[in-house]
C-alpha cells in the first residue's frame, strides 16, 4: 500500500480543520437564532456581549467535539477498515505474483463480515487456482510420460528395421511395432484435444431426440471382433423404445470408452452385460463386467486425467478415457458411478436426463 506523503497529511489535515469550522460555525449560526427566538418570544434583553460570549462557547464546545468524534472514527476507520483492506490488499498481491498458498484467516471483531466474505471468497479463488496451476503441471508431466513410452517403442523397432537381411516375417512384424507404437499416441492426442475442448467448452451439445437402445446395440455391435476373439460372452437387458434428447455423437465416446474397459479388463471366458432401463425422465445404463475388477482406492481415483489402476499397466490404455467419460456425463448432467469388487468384476452405472 502506498506510504502518505507530507503533501497528502497537510492535505487531510486542513480539510480536517475546515471541516471543524464550518461545522463550529454552522452550528454557532443555528444556537444563535434559537437564543434570539427565545429572546423574543420571553421577552428578553441580549446585549451583544452576552450574545459574542455564548457564540464562542458554542463555536469552540461544537469544534471540541467534532474533532473528539472525527478522531475517534479515524481509530474506527484505521481498525475496522484500513487493517483488513491492507491485509486483503497484500493476499491479492501474493496471489498475483503467483503464490496461490496464501490465505486469509477470518478477522474476528464485529463488524468484519462484509470483509470476511471477500476474504472467504479470495482463499476459495487460490485454492481453485493452486489447484488448476497443480493439474496444469501434472498434466504437462503426463503427457510427456505417455508420450516417452511409445516413442521409445517406436525408435526401437524403427533400429531393428535398419538391420539388413531382415526376413519378411520379422519387417512386417517390427513395422507393426512402428505402426501400433503410432496409433496410440495419435489416439492419445484425439482423446487429449477432445477432453481439452470438452473443457473449455469449445464443444456445443448438438441435441436431438434418439433411440438409446439403438445407440447402445450399434456401439457394442464394434466389439463384435474384440469379445468373439477374446471368448467373452455377452448378455444384453435393453429396454425397448427409450428416447432420450441427447447430443448422441458426445453420448457414443462414453459408451465406447465403458465397453472397451469391460473387454480390456475381463479375461478370456468372462461375461460382459449391459442394461438399459428408463424412468419417465430418466435413462440407467449399466455395463458390468466378470474382469480383475478395482479397488476401492483404484475406484476413487479412475475419473481423473492420467490416472491408470495398476492392472492397466499390462494392457493398452492411458489413462484419459474415464475423464472424458466423467465430463461428458458432466456437461449432460448426468450422473456416473462404480462398484467393483477385486477379482469379481465392475459394474459403471449412468444416469442421463430423458430430456
Ligand atoms: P485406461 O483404460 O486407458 O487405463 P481409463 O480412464 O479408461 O484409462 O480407466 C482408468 C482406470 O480405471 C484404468 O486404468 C483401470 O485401472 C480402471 N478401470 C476402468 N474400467 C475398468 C474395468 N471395467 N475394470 C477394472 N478396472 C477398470
């Protein structure tokens, strides 16, 4: 906060001082013709000495007491608002300068709730904005993790092609390297820039009225190739003729991303099982699975971006599929869940609004 100069007390001081004499004198003015109201009316005599007298009582008694009043609302004025103004002030500084860790504590005495309010309102913003500065950098991280493993995959077989006299079996096979090494990133940067316009709303829900059943047989209809090579059975509970309005191609990737967890996750043998059922206004569809199920701490933690379970390590994946699926389900205001049980299997329930 900027230190008053000389100029700036002088400056206070003397409108101090001509607010205490005019006051003075107003008030002298009003006490005067009060006393001469009275003078005349009880049939008084006032000479002007007693007159003179009286006006300089009353002047320096009114200038005595605006001064005591105006100095103690100064105190009032340097406790009850410059203190927390200043303390506010500073945390919004730090704030600026990047420090999101700063935080306001509660000012005490009465009278400081509208202060309280805006310090409430401060802490909150840094938390949110450590928050955000924290996902920012584990972001940056990530993605350059993610982007290491097929890369290196990539390079490797890339050496290995280099070798003369390679046999046509083992080309096709290192080219095949080269070529899934690829996909996977470039299926991690679609998911990347869908999750990323997803979030800042670049995406605009195209609604329209379909039949989710339908949606539902066509998205798992894909896997036909997936379950029958992975002896995975399938059962299916589709309630007929549920409409929903819906931006359909943004209801797809969360299908798509819960039907290729359930094949990826449940061994050969397993059975996937999906359901729809519907209320007036609402649609459930569950996807359960008989897979290596979660736990409860794996559970917690699988809607956030990057994060894997420890079983997924093994097989394809990276971590954003769930994260797209929880904002999608956000921007439709809807609702997901999970139960799973290790060794038993996982069921992801959604709840979408009809309309
Ligand atoms: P990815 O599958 O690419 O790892 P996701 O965001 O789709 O990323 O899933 C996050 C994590 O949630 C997975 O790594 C896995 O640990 C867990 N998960 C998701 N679906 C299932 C499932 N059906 N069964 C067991 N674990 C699952």
């Amino acid at each position: 906060m900027k230190k008053p100069t000389l100029k700036d007390v002088l400056g206070s001081v003397s409108s101090f001082l001509l607010f205490f004499l005019t006051v003075g004198f107003i008030v002298s003015c009003c006490m005067m013709l009060f006393v001469r109201i009275l003078a005349d009316t009880m049939d008084l005599t006032i000479t002007p000495d007693n007159v003179g007298a009286a006006a300089k009582v009353t002047f320096w008694n009114v200038v005595l007491i605006t001064f005591l009043f105006k100095f103690a609302d100064y105190i009032r004025r340097k406790i009850m608002v410059e203190r927390p103004t200043k303390i506010i002030t500073e945390a919004t500084e730090k704030i600026m300068s990047g420090d999101f860790s700063v935080r306001i504590k509660p000012m005490e005495s009465s009278g400081m709730e509208g202060f309280n309010q805006i310090a409430m309102a401060i802490n909150q913003m840094a938390e949110e904005l450590s928050s955000v500065e924290t996902l920012r950098t584990d972001f940056i991280a990530n993605v350059s993790h993610e982007m290491k493993t097929p890369l290196a995959v990539m390079q490797n077989y890339g050496t290995l092609l280099q070798a003369p006299d390679l046999s046509d079996e083992k080309r096709m096979e290192y080219a095949k390297g080269v070529t899934d090494g690829s996909r996977r990133m470039a299926d991690m940067m679609t998911n990347i820039l869908k999750l990323n316009r997803l979030e800042n709303q670049q995406i605009y829900p195209q609604v329209s009225e379909f039949d989710l059943g339908e949606q539902l047989c066509e998205c798992l209809l894909q896997y036909e190739n997936v379950w029958e090579k992975a002896n995975i059975e399938i059962e299916t509970d589709i309630a007929e003729d549920v409409k929903v309005k819906a931006d359909a191609e943004l209801l797809g990737h969360v299908w798509n991303n819960l039907f290729s967890n359930a094949f990826k996750f449940t061994p050969s043998g397993g059975t996937v099982t999906v359901s729809l059922t519907a209320t007036d206004h609402h649609a459930i569809v569950k996807v359960t699975d008989t897979g290596c199920g979660m736990t409860p701490e794996v559970g917690a933690h699988i809607f956030e971006k990057f994060y894997q379970g420890d079983t997924s390590h093994s097989v394809q994946g990276n971590g954003l599929g769930l994260a797209l699926v929880k904002r999608v389900i956000d921007i439709m205001q809807g609702e997901i869940g999970v139960e799973s049980a290790v060794g038993k299997g996982s069921t992801f329930t959604v709840r979408i609004r009809r309309a």
